[in-house]
C-alpha cells in the first residue's frame, strides 16, 4: 500500500514553537519594563541585569558540562530568562556577589538539581530571590531611590508597601500614576506596572502564555482589598484606591504577569489555571495585609508551584469519547 498509518508515542500534535523560541518571546516582553528600570536606576540597571544573566548560564554551563554531561542547554535562553527575572527581584544598587550566590542558589539548585528545564518543581529565579531575602535582608530591602520630585515625601525612601505597612501612608496618599510609570523605590523589575502590562499583552498575542493565570491572580487581589476595604467602613474612594494600589504596588504584575506563568510549575488545564491563580492572590493579599513582610507574591508563588501537581492530579479536561454521568 503506498500509503499507511504509521502509529508513534506521543505527543502527537506539533508546533512550530521551541523552548528557544518561547523564551525570547518573554525576553522580549521583558524589554519595557527594563527600558524603565534603565531610566530610573541608570547603569545599576545594566550592572546587575548583565551579573545575573552571566551567572546563570554560567552555572548551568558548568552543572551540564561537569556533572550532567550530554548537550549544552544554555542556548534554549531558559537560563538568560531566569537571569533577567532574578535581576528584576533584586534592588538596583546590590552588591555583585548576592546576585552571583542568587543566581547559583536559581540554577544549581532550583533548576539543575532536579534534572534541569521541565522538572523543576519551583519558580528558579523565586526560590533566588527567597533565599537572598532570608539569607541577606538588609541588602534585599534596601532601594535606591529614582530621581523623581514628588516620590520622596510620599514613601520617604521605603517601597510604597512597606510605606502602607509601617502607616507611614494610607492608600490614598500614593499617586497611581507614578506607580503606573515605575517613579518608586523596590525591586528593578516591579516599579513599573504599565510596562509589564504591555509585556503581558505582547506574550498573550504571541499565545506564549494565557490570560487565566494573570486574570485570576490580579482578579482575586482586587477582589480582597475590595473586600477587606469594605468591611473596614471604606468610604467610596477607598474601595477603589485600596485594590488600585495593591495592584500596582510591589510584585504583583512581575509575579502574575512573568513569575506565575511559567510553564513547568503552574497547572495545565483552564480551570486549574484559575484555581492557582486565586491562590496565589489570596495568599498574597493574606501575607500583604497581616504577614510579617510588607510583600507576599514570592511565598504565594512559591507555595502555590507546590500545590500544582495536586491541581494537575484532581482537576482534569474530560478524556475524548467519555460518557458523562446523568
């Protein structure tokens, strides 16, 4: 017969796309929100962006070259990808030795030590940035300031969360603009909602990632602050002022937007995306409004990376062909 059907192992649905394509697809969402970070904090920005990116591939370099053996997995960018996301969790003036130790903690132990991309069970560039902050505190709470006017009354050198956690200010006293625009102190890549948003915007039309995780994780965050602003007595203004600055505030678009998405450790199907996203927004907001840190996106990410191979495990698309029950 001069045609057959020839059966194989999965997968069998195939797409053009590759890890190295997908992940300079992110880089290239990256991009805006880098451009900010390179006008706020000037060359700092290149210096630990250029540090955090080298040692990581570094790292996995040498893990691959010395111990793995096989092919080299530095030109998927799945280690520039951590890099950068490593760097935009740190502060712009940090010394080059924490984000040297960040990133051999990112890739020689959350990455390789599980057998490399796609069998990390953890955020790499998370579970960097939560051992840098628990190991170096001082260093990794400490921002430069941006160059900017009316930004020094307003937060007095501290991260408008840390601001709204000491009562320092109220959520009303932040300019929403200037949160928008990246005018604040914290981390590189959490200043500046407005150029994550078009780098979330520009991965959906590339279909690299979908809009149920961000959705949900930015969705239940507003809906608690809505929430807790209401049972509070809130005036009108506050039940709007309170979700608009916890969204804008900290990590919030980085971690939902970048940080939350990735493939390997978030759920596989719709449904499960949304579970995992309202987890991590409400373990966020829990963390934000009555934790120890003014900051709770890392350890809701963190915890939640562990909860996905349950969501995976119970909540499953329904199998071709099965009967459902009457």
């Amino acid at each position: 017969m001069a045609n057959k059907f020839i059966v194989a192992t999965a997968p069998h649905m195939h797409s053009p796309e590759s890890t190295q394509s997908l992940m300079r697809h992110v880089l290239i969402a990256l991009v805006p929100a880098f451009a900010v970070s390179a006008v706020v904090y000037g060359l700092d920005a290149f210096r630990v962006t250029a540090i955090a990116v080298a040692s990581c591939v570094a790292v996995e370099f040498l893990i691959q070259k010395f111990l793995f053996g096989g092919k080299q997995t530095v030109s998927n960018l799945s280690a520039v990808v951590t890099g950068v996301l490593l760097a935009f969790n740190l502060p712009a003036d940090i010394a080059w030795w924490i984000v040297v130790i960040g990133a051999v903690v990112a890739i020689g132990v959350a990455k390789m030590t599980f057998g490399g991309l796609g069998r990390n069970p953890f955020n790499p560039a998370l579970v960097g940035r939560v051992f840098l902050l628990i190991a170096y505190p001082v260093q990794m709470t400490s921002f430069p300031k941006p160059v900017h006017p009316d930004y020094i009354d307003a937060f007095a050198g501290a991260t408008p969360l840390a601001a709204l956690k000491s009562k320092a200010i109220a959520a009303g006293d932040a300019n929403l603009l200037d949160m928008l625009s990246g005018m604040m102190p914290g981390s590189m890549g959490e200043i500046a909602a407005a150029a994550l948003l078009a780098g979330g915007i520009y991965m959906i039309w590339r279909k690299v990632i979908t809009w149920h995780i961000p959705v949900a994780v930015l969705g239940s965050m507003a809906a608690f602050a809505f929430f807790v602003a209401l049972l509070q007595g809130g005036v009108s203004a506050l039940l709007y002022e309170l979700p608009a600055f916890h969204l804008l505030a900290g990590g919030a678009m980085l971690g939902a937007i970048f940080m939350a998405t990735d493939y390997v450790t978030s759920p596989m199907t719709p449904k499960g995306m949304i579970i995992y996203g309202i987890g991590i927004g409400v373990i966020t907001m829990i963390i934000r409004l009555w934790g120890a840190y003014p900051e709770g996106m890392s350890f809701a990410i963190l915890l939640m990376n562990a909860v996905a191979p349950l969501i995976n495990k119970y909540v499953k698309p329904r199998r071709f062909g099965m009967m459902t029950k009457k």
